[in-house]
C-alpha cells in the first residue's frame, strides 16, 4: 500500500510475521513529516500514543488523542501515555493550556454556574493532573480536588436557587390564579348543572323545547333541520344568539380553522359542542355536553384540592435552607487559601495562544529623488 501527494511518500511493507511497517519519505530520504500527516495514514492501527511535549493548544492534544480514540480503530482498547519530568517547563506548559482550556469552556459551553466562568471542565482537570505530576506538588492535588468538589456544590446550589425562585413563582402567582379559575368553574359548573336538572327533556323523545329565531320547536326533527339551515345562513366566525335550549342561551359561530360549525351553552359558563351536518345527530350532542356538566364539576373539585395541597407543599418547601451551604463555605474558603498559596488566583494574561507569530514585513519607504 503506498499514497503519494505532493513529495510526501507513505509506503507500508507486511511481514511474513503479519506485523506492518511504515515508512515515510520525502524525495526518496526517510522522514517522520508531521504527526497529524503521519497518523492519518495509520490511525486505524494505533494500538497506544505517547505524548513526549506538551503542544501549545489543548485542540493539539485533543487531536492527537482523537486519532486513536476513534471508530474504525481495530484494536478495542487503547493506551495514552504522557511523559512530563519533575521540577522542568513542563509544569508551565501544561498550565498555560490548562488556562486556554479554561477560558474556551467558559465562553463555548453553558456548565458554569455562575455568571462569571471560573470552573475547569473535564478536559482541563485531566491537564491540571498532569501538572500536578509534573511540580510534584501535593497541594494541587489537593486543589484539584476542592476545584471538583466546589464544582459539584455549585451546581447543587444552583439547582436549589433554581427550584426555591420556580416555587417561590408558583406560590405568588401560579397557584393563587389556579385555584381562582378553579372556583370560577366550580361555580359556574354548579350553576349549569342545577339550571340543567330544571329543566330535563320530556316526553317519548327526551326533547325540551327549542327556541330558534324566536319559533319554539317542539319536534325534534323539525329543530334539527332549522338548526341547520341557520348555522347555513351564517357563515362567520363571529359568535352570535339564535335561541335557547334547556334554559341555556345558544350561540353559533363558524370554526375557520378546523372548517366546521359550532355552538356555544351559555349560562353562567359557556359550554362548547361541535355540531355536524346530521339533524338529529347535532341535538345527541347537545344532549350529551349537558350530561357531562356533574362529571367535570366533581373533576374540577379535585383539582382544585390537589392545588391547594401543591401550594402548601411549595411552601414548605421554600423554608428549607440549602442542605450543603456550610461545606460549600468552607471548602471554597479552602480552595481560596491554596490558590493563593500556589499563586493560582491572579488572573494569566497568557490565555489565548502565545506562539510567536512572524511580524509582517513593512514595504520599504522610497522616496522620489529630488534634484537641487
């Protein structure tokens, strides 16, 4: 197998062992190229990385660790090694991109939760680790344990403040307007369903009389059919009065979104019934929304209760003061003593990448020769 590009050969050679041999050259004289260009050719057959430096961006040791860590690897574990020597610039190094990884998770990601970012995500304690190896320093093992554990307090406590101003929210507002609108329909249920028994249906067919356009019908059938061609006659959205029936004032409007005709019960609540193009099916469904009026007052009853249960819960709720406030004082009281120890609470201008960048070359001023 052999992939040329440019002057750049990779070439691999198979053993009579089954063992594979790279081999990179550039104008025919052996060479390693670069680490990103010689990895993509064998980052199916990585079997174990070792990092010797430490790069100048935590996206270089992301990408170096992400060749091996990867679907189409053949081997299904892998090993990642890294190299650091005590009391040497290795320290500094893994804390600069410590820093640059701590300033990228504040600004790309949303898991600080405070206002001003300061916490170390995943992939930044994993570099504080290494720089812990590489001073040799119990204290930052120390710190970056606090650095965790404050972390996860602060997060608990967010989570408490969140839920304490959601309750204390529902309290003032959500559960007093509920329980109002709940007794606004338990009275107009109690209402409609009194004013519904007045005034049961009669006779062989179970029909009450029904006032269209000031004509009472007393047929059923007749009712239905006038019913209908009134609903035909007026084709707007627009409620408006036709009659009444069982004491209930009837409205009809023209529902423009589902494309059908609708009639409003009004007594003291309005009571919906959507009407079809059956006579005699339209006055079933009266019928029927009337019937359910002792159901949804006894449903709207228990809803009721059950909120006001709710509300007294919520307010015990807010009483309880946060289950880990005095651990989270002390440890951050802690964290703040070895920061200062360990000079970690200034703040490093070296954040964003400090490689040296080549100053590009100004054109050379040429002044117009003047004779005398």
């Amino acid at each position: 197998m052999s992939k040329s590009g440019n002057k750049l050969t990779i070439s691999s050679t198979v053993a009579i062992s089954g063992s594979v041999r790279i081999t990179a050259k550039r104008n025919n004289v052996p060479t390693v190229s670069s680490i990103a260009k010689l990895i993509a050719y064998v980052q199916d057959r990585l079997i174990a990385i070792h990092n010797l430096d430490c790069p100048w961006r935590p996206s270089d040791l992301e990408q170096r660790q992400g060749r091996i860590e990867r679907q189409g690897n053949m081997f299904p574990e892998v090993e990642v090694y890294r190299y650091v020597t005590e009391q040497t610039f290795d320290a500094y190094l893994y804390q600069l991109v410590e820093s640059k990884q701590k300033f990228i998770s504040q600004i790309m990601t949303s898991k600080s939760p405070v206002r001003s970012a300061e916490d170390v995500d995943e992939v930044a304690l994993s570099f504080a680790e290494v720089k812990m190896l590489a001073t040799g320093d119990a204290r930052f093992k120390e710190k970056m344990d606090l650095d965790i554990q404050v972390s996860k307090l602060r997060v608990l406590k967010q989570s408490y403040l969140s839920e304490h101003y959601y309750l204390e929210d529902r309290v003032l507002k959500y559960y007093p307007q509920t329980i109002k609108e709940y007794e606004k329909r338990i009275a107009g249920y109690e209402n409609d369903a009194a004013l519904a028994e007045q005034h049961k249906p009669q006779g062989e067919d179970k029909f009450c009389p029904m006032t269209l356009k000031g004509v009472t019908y007393t047929e059923k059938a007749a009712a239905g059919e006038m019913l209908l061609a009134i609903c035909k006659d007026y084709p707007m959205s627009a409620a408006t009065e036709i009659g009444s029936y069982r004491g209930f004032r009837i409205e009809i409007y023209y529902d423009t979104v589902n494309a059908h005709y609708c009639m409003n019960l009004c007594g003291k609540a309005k009571h919906k019934v959507d009407l079809g193009s059956d006579a005699l099916g339209n006055l079933t469904r009266i019928e029927n929304e009337l019937s359910k009026l002792p159901a949804r007052l006894e449903a709207a009853k228990t809803k009721k209760a059950e909120t006001i249960a709710q509300l007294e819960i919520a307010k015990e709720e807010i009483k309880k003061p946060f289950a880990f406030e005095d651990e989270l004082k002390e440890k951050t009281e802690r964290l703040n003593a070895l920061n200062i120890e360990l000079n970690l609470n200034e703040k490093d201008t070296s954040v964003m990448d400090t490689e040296p960048e080549q100053a590009e070359e100004q054109p050379e001023r040429k002044c117009a020769s003047r004779e005398r």
